[in-house]
C-alpha cells in the first residue's frame, strides 16, 4: 500500500515539473482570452458595434466585478464607461 501511494506521489511529482514552465503561459493565454471576451460584452458601451448587445446584457451582473482589473488591464485609467463608475 505504501508503495502504491509513493508511485502516485512520483507521478504527481513528474506531472508538476511537466507543467512548471507553462503555468505562466497558461495565465497569459487565459487572461487574453478573458479580455476578449470583455471586450465583447463592452463593445457596444465602447462604440463599437455588437449584434449581440441583447443577449450580452444579462451577462454584465457576473462580470461587472471583473471591470476594474480589466480596463485598468486594458491601459485605461478610469472608467471609459458613464454608466459604470469603479474608480
């Protein structure tokens, strides 16, 4: 039994020094892709057009937390939105 679980231990080892050096690339590409993804759902208070500006709208209670990080993420200093004040 003790043998068992030293394998798995070995194994779990292995795996984490597999995945080590791609961690921060998995965060970046996450994080771009969340951005996007913002990016989207904003679009049509930033000017851009969104055909999907209806459907987006029930999203923006679970993402308004998110606003913050983002745009500051996104290099904007304040909020570029009249509607939503964070800052």
């Amino acid at each position: 039994m003790k043998k068992k679980r030293s394998l798995k231990r070995i194994f779990e080892l292995y795996d984490e020094i597999l995945r080590l050096p791609h961690k921060a690339e998995i965060h970046r590409e996450l994080q771009d892709e969340d951005d996007l993804f913002l990016l989207l759902v904003y679009s049509d208070m930033l000017g851009i057009p969104n055909p999907a500006f209806y459907y987006t709208l029930e999203l923006y209670p679970y993402i308004l937390e998110k606003f913050h990080e983002w745009h500051l993420r996104m290099g904007m200093e304040k909020s570029p939105l009249d509607g939503i004040r964070c800052c």
